[in-house]
C-alpha cells in the first residue's frame, strides 16, 4: 500500500514538475489570474462577471457563426499562445520572481494535474460502469442526457454558454471562501431533516 502512495506521489511529481517546465513562459499571467480567481480583492468577482458579460454581448451583437467563432477563438489562443511568453517578463518584469510566487506556481501547476486526473478517473469509472453494469450505464446516460437536452431546448445557446462560463469562472472564489461547502451542508441537513420527516412517518 505504501509503495503504491509513494508511486503516486512520484508520478504526481514528475507531471507536475513537466507541467511548469511547459507553463514556465505563462508564470506571471498564471498568478495574476490565481488572484483574480481567488477573490484576493473584494471587486475581483464584479470584475470577472463584468469582462464575461462584455465578451458575451460582444459576441451576441456580433453574432458569428459557429465556425467562425471557433475559429477566432482558436487564432486568439494561439495568439496568445505566442505573445505571452514574449510580453509577460517585459511587463511583469522576471528579476521580480520570489520564492514565495514560485511556491504558488508550483501549487497551481499541482493543482492542475490533480483536477486532471480527477477528470480521468471519473471517466474510467464511468467505462467501468459500462462493463460491470451496462443497464445502470445505459439509463443514467439516457437520463442525463435527456434532462441536458430539455435544460438545453428551454434555455437559449449563448446565455447558457455565458452562464457556464461564468459559474466556472467564479468556481475557485466560490470554493476558496467556503461558499460551496457552507451551501452543500445546508443541502445535506435539509435533505437529511426531510428523510427523519419522512422515517417518523412511516414509523
């Protein structure tokens, strides 16, 4: 079991630290973006939604096709891709580089890696649900995918889309000042309240 941890551990390293060799020209923008994400400043989530919702009107009024937005959306990646790495030390100035913001690159970067390998295991386990248990499998992707389906005929494409982004956006504030888990346990008494309901009644 210990030798499994440490070869996890290992491994987790090793992606880790190819990540921020990868990320290693994104550095600056990667901590200024952690602290917006973060809510370090009370006007960071105003702002956030702000530059979403510009984006997203700029869009409806221009209203591209789709092709045509997947393609500008790729040329701006891309771009920045590029640009990045040549402007962010010029602006942010790299002889400014701390120990303390290498220490947060490195945790982003882990971070990063874990979320992804989240990401991988939920899609392993639902590969797994398929060979173990295939009608299981089958009707909770019927069920899910109809109910997207409904969300998705009754709600319009871009607001949908914006509101997505959005709550994604604001997701690691939400998560950082507890909001998230101080509303799941709300839930979870809630629900927990209405089983004892339900169990007394029964009794």
């Amino acid at each position: 079991m210990a030798e499994g941890d440490n070869r996890s551990s290992n491994m987790l390293a090793a992606e880790t630290a190819s990540l921020e060799e990868q990320l290693q020209g994104w550095g600056e923008v990667m901590l200024v973006a952690d602290k917006i994400l973060r809510w370090e400043r009370a006007w960071f989530p105003p702002a956030v939604v702000g530059v979403v919702s510009l984006v997203f009107l700029l869009i409806y009024y221009l209203d591209p096709s789709v092709l045509s937005g997947v393609s500008c959306f790729v040329m701006f990646l891309c771009l920045a891709d590029y640009l990045v790495p040549i402007l962010a030390p010029r602006i942010f100035g790299s002889n400014k580089w701390t120990t303390e913001q290498q220490q947060r690159f490195h945790e982003i970067c882990s971070n990063l890696v874990k979320t992804r390998r989240r990401t991988v295991g939920w899609w392993r386990r639902l590969f797994t649900l398929k060979e173990e248990k295939p009608k299981m499998y089958f009707m909770t992707m019927i069920i899910s995918l109809a109910a997207v389906a409904w969300i998705g005929q009754q709600v319009h494409n871009l607001f949908l889309t914006y509101l997505i982004v959005t709550f994604l956006l604001l997701l690691p504030g939400l998560n950082q000042h507890g909001i998230i888990s101080k509303y799941v346990g709300m839930a979870k008494r809630e629900i927990n309240k209405l089983l004892k309901q339900k169990e007394k009644k029964n009794e």
